[in-house]
C-alpha cells in the first residue's frame, strides 16, 4: 500500500482481556519496527522484524507481549492478560531494509485498559 | 536509561523567527541521526538527518547540526511558520534500529 496502515485506531479493552493489534507495512518494505508512546513519554522501543524473524526482541516489556510477522508483510503485536500501564499508543514502522533509518510509521492504535 | 535526551519538552516562537531544538545522546556509537515531527493522532514523519561523518545538514529551512565531540544535536527551523507546530523527535541511529528522545513540542505563534 501507499502507506503503513494499523488497526484498529482506538482499543479500549479491560485489564486481563488479550489484544491483537495489525501492521500492514510499505509493500516491499523488509524491515518492520513496532514502538510505543506512553502519555507525556517518547517513543519506547518493542521489537523489529526482517522479513519473518526478529533478530531484536529486547524492548518487550514482559513475556505477556508477542509479535509476529507472516509473509514479509502483515504483522501482529500481541498482549495478553493486559494491564493499566499497558495503555499507550503503539506505533509500527517500516522501512525498505534494515539500517534504513528513514523509517516510516503508521498512524499508531491507541491502547486504553480500564 | 535515556541515550538521546531532549530537555526542553516545550517551545514556544514567533512566526518569521527562529526555532532552535535541542538534543543530546550518550552512546558515541549511534552513527545517524534524525529529526522526526509528529502532529495529533498521526504517527511521526521523518524530517531531516545527518551522518555521523558531517556537521551540517540543511533542506529548506531546516537545518540540522551535530557536535559529535559534545554529543549534541540541534534543528533550526528558520523562519519559523504556524505550520511548524508539532512534536519534534530527536532520534539516533545504531544497531539497526533507532532510538528516539522524548520529544518537544514547538508551538509557532502567529
């Protein structure tokens, strides 16, 4: 697509319920980024994919977070169990390769746990 | 711990003048840098960046500048239009993924 396109924009969801949230990246794009912006912080590492592995996971914050990605293209970001301090907005990136730092993002799914 | 730091989380200018934003990292082995802009309800969009290599980097009226031996960077945006208001990201390249600061937002009075 022309764009990196996320959903859903708005979750709201309650504390102990799993989550999924999508990435569809820049067609072409090998190398998938997903970050998260908490209120008030910047943007706050998780994992990136090339192609369908993840060579750094070291941003997930707890073991309840997976992601994965499938055909060099879609991925998904999982949260289990979720908790209050879950709420963010999570933003996902692409990029033609890895290395290319002119990432771009998505419009991000704002998380709220209540 | 924080490796690219911006201070000032806000910044207010008049339009036709100067903005100057501010950011400092610690981790001498970042080897690009990056400006990113953000405006409500939309992700970031890359602005500007500059190698590690060089200390000036200009397009249009933004110009980025890197001290290396201070391990500081600066955006100038001149002249500064309403248009301009929005969150600005610092970030840093290295070990194939970005690291970005925690933002200021500049507010370009009219």
């Amino acid at each position: 697509g022309a764009g990196v396109s996320q959903s859903p924009s708005n979750k709201v969801t309650e504390k102990g319920k799993d989550v999924e949230l999508r990435c569809d990246p820049i067609s072409g794009h090998t190398a998938l980024y997903w970050y998260r912006q908490r209120l008030g912080q910047g943007l706050e590492f998780l994992i990136y994919f090339q192609g369908n592995s993840a060579p750094d996971k070291s941003g997930l914050p707890s073991d309840r977070f997976s992601a994965e990605r499938t055909g060099e293209s879609v991925s998904t970001l999982t949260i289990q169990r979720t908790q209050q301090e879950d709420s963010a907005v999570y933003l996902c990136a692409s990029s033609l390769n890895r290395g290319d730092y002119g990432y771009t993002f998505g419009s991000g799914t704002r998380l709220t746990v209540v | 711990d924080q490796q690219v730091k911006q201070n000032s989380p806000s910044l207010s200018v008049q339009e036709g003048r100067i903005s100057i934003l501010n950011c400092d990292y610690t981790n001498s082995m970042f080897d690009y840098f990056l400006w990113y802009k953000k405006y409500p309800a939309e992700g970031p969009t890359f602005l500007i960046s500059i190698s590690s290599i060089k200390d000036k980097n200009e397009d249009g009226r933004f110009t980025v500048f890197l001290n290396k031996s201070a391990k500081h960077l600066s955006l100038h945006i001149v002249p500064s239009q309403p248009g301009d208001s929005a969150v600005y990201f610092c970030a840093a390249g290295g070990y194939q993924k970005v690291t970005f600061g925690t933002g200021t937002k500049l507010q370009v009075i009219p």
